[in-house]
C-alpha cells in the first residue's frame, strides 16, 4: 500500500463515524441542519477528519474514539437495560411512595428534580441518592429554558446545582430542560460550562395530561424498547399508582433498570446485557393480584442506530403547568 492509502482509509472512517454522529445530534436537538460544507466535526467539538493527514508519513492512527454525545433520547446498544425517570419533584408525599415501589424491586431511577422543591426538601433527595438512584437537573423553576436570557439561563443551572450538592454533596450530572425545548448552542454550553448531558426521552406516556394509571401503564408498555428512556413525572397520583404494574411488566419482559449515567456509561459496552429472551419475572411484594398487562410480551425489535426526537422544536410548550 502506499503511504496515502494507508491513511486515507482510516480517514474515511472517522469522517462516516463524525457523520453518523452529527445526524444523531441535529435529530435530536438541531432545529436546522448544519451547512453541508461545514465540518460536520466542529459542531461537536471533535478532531476534523482530515487532521489525520497532517502526517501521512508515519502509520495511520486508529479511527478517533466515537464522539462524546452531549444529548440523548435513547441510549443503543446496551442490551434490555433501560432507564426510568422521574420529572418534577420531589413530590413530599408521591416521591416517597415511589421510592418504596423502587427499593421493593431492586430498581435504580433517575430524578429530574425541580431546584425549588429539591432546596424544599432535600432529606427525600438524599434517600434517594442513598438508595442509589440518580439525582438529576429539572432546573430552579421549569422555564422554557430557550427563552431565557444567558444570565437568566445560567442562574436556573447555578441554583438547582447548589440546591443538589446541598442535599447529596455533588453536582447532578445530567439534566432535563423543562418541555424538551433546547437547541445545540444551550447544549454544548450546558455541557462546557457545567459538564452536564442533556437527556431527552422517546418514551412519554403523557402522564401530565392523561391523569390515568392505566393509560400510562399501556403507553410506557407499548414504546418501550431496549435503551429506552422512559419520560414520567412523580408529582401525579396517577403516575405513581401506575409503576408497581409497569415496573412488573417490565421486569416480565426481562428488561433491566439503570441509571440515566450508567446507562450512558453502558453504551457500546460489552459489558451490556445481551438482548436475549426475557428472564421470569422477579417475585415483588406489591404485585397486583389481578395483572392488568394487555400487551403480549413479544420480543421488540433490536434499537436503531440512533432515534428521531420526538419533541418538535416551535411546538407550544405543553408539558403542563409549572408544579407549584
Ligand atoms: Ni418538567
């Protein structure tokens, strides 16, 4: 081969890797597509493709390790495990009760808390980070975060991750703007300025506006898929009355709990539970007497290689009201 040849393949590579994750990105969050002639690495602060050749003499390095994502909807190749996640609270008298639901069944979640209500009580969030589940960003107050002025915006950062290191010592990791409303410039400042990931979802069962457990329980049931992140809120009655049944079907279905952080850390993993069979159900002691899962449990097909956002940039927020 010559010197060219041995580079240029490797090349070729990284630039459909950079390619393929730019797609993900701008489909996530992008209201417009980059212009094509813009290195597509750039956005996302990774090498440009073609800084390999800045030394076709020596041997080609490998193809650059996948670039960090700043955003998720879903999370691929991580086997049945998926996430659960909780918006809104802590609710003093819901959270609590899902907490024990949890903790029965050995799943681990993630909470989008609220700064107001995670400063109002921190002794739930501290439960918890204690009982292992993850404390995550909601902001200070649910603002549409896409209307806020720089200032503005950080302040609803600043504030929420003070509130949380107060109650378990550390800054939350990730977070969730309120209505999914965020574009690539609040993401990559979200990430660079505090380190944060932006976590979507492409699981809602649109518990705010369907106040009916068995609506939510049908719906999560029937998008889930292996890598999924399920969108709920732990400030509904009926959100809450609905997991011991959700989380049980699940669990039938031989789907694993994470983390929104370890399911992050999971990606690509070989680690990963395999996507193999369902295992039984494990036994939990607020099992319904009467089940009320409808959906067959077919085996769902494999995660594609990326996911389509479901939240339309310019829709009216909707999520529903602010939750005090
Ligand atoms: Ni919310």
């Amino acid at each position: 081969m010559t010197s060219r040849s041995l580079w240029a393949a490797p090349v070729a590579v990284a630039f459909l890797l950079a390619a393929c994750q730019s797609v993900h990105t701008q489909t996530s969050s992008t209201p417009t597509p980059a212009p094509l002639d813009q290195p597509v690495s750039m956005t996302l602060g990774a090498p440009v493709a073609g800084e390999n050749a800045d030394s076709p003499a020596i041997a080609p390095k490998p193809p650059a390790t996948p670039v960090p994502r700043l955003t998720y909807n879903s999370v691929p190749n991580v086997g049945r495990t998926i996430a659960m996640t909780f918006d809104d609270g802590p609710s003093p008298k819901l959270t609590p009760q899902l907490l024990d639901m949890l903790k029965a069944r050995g799943i681990r979640a993630t909470f989008f808390v609220v700064g107001q209500n995670a400063a109002e009580y921190p002794d739930i969030l501290r439960r918890a980070a204690v009982e292992g589940h993850e404390i995550a960003s909601h902001t200070w107050s649910h603002p549409q975060l896409t209307r806020l002025s720089a200032a503005a915006f950080a302040a609803q950062i600043d504030k929420t991750n003070a509130a949380i290191k107060a109650a378990i010592g550390h800054n939350p990791a990730v977070m969730r703007p309120p209505y999914g409303a965020t574009n690539a410039n609040l993401d990559r400042r979200l990430n660079r300025e505090w380190g944060l990931k932006v976590i979507l979802w492409d699981v809602d069962p649109l518990d705010w506006k369907y106040r009916n457990a068995a609506r939510v329980q049908r719906t999560i049931l029937e998008q889930v898929k292996p890598g999924s992140i399920v969108l709920s809120h732990d400030i509904h009655a009926s959100t809450v009355a609905a997991m011991p049944g959700t989380l049980d079907a699940l669990i039938a279905r031989g789907y694993k709990f994470a983390t929104v952080s370890e399911l992050i850390a999971m990606e690509g993993s070989s680690a990963a539970a395999p996507a193999e069979a369902p295992t039984p159900a494990a036994p939990g002691p607020e099992k319904p007497a009467s089940t009320e899962v409808t959906v067959p449990a077919v085996e769902t097909p494999a995660a594609p290689p990326f996911t389509i956002e479901r939240y339309a940039p310019g829709e009216p927020a909707s999520e529903g009201s602010a939750p005090r």
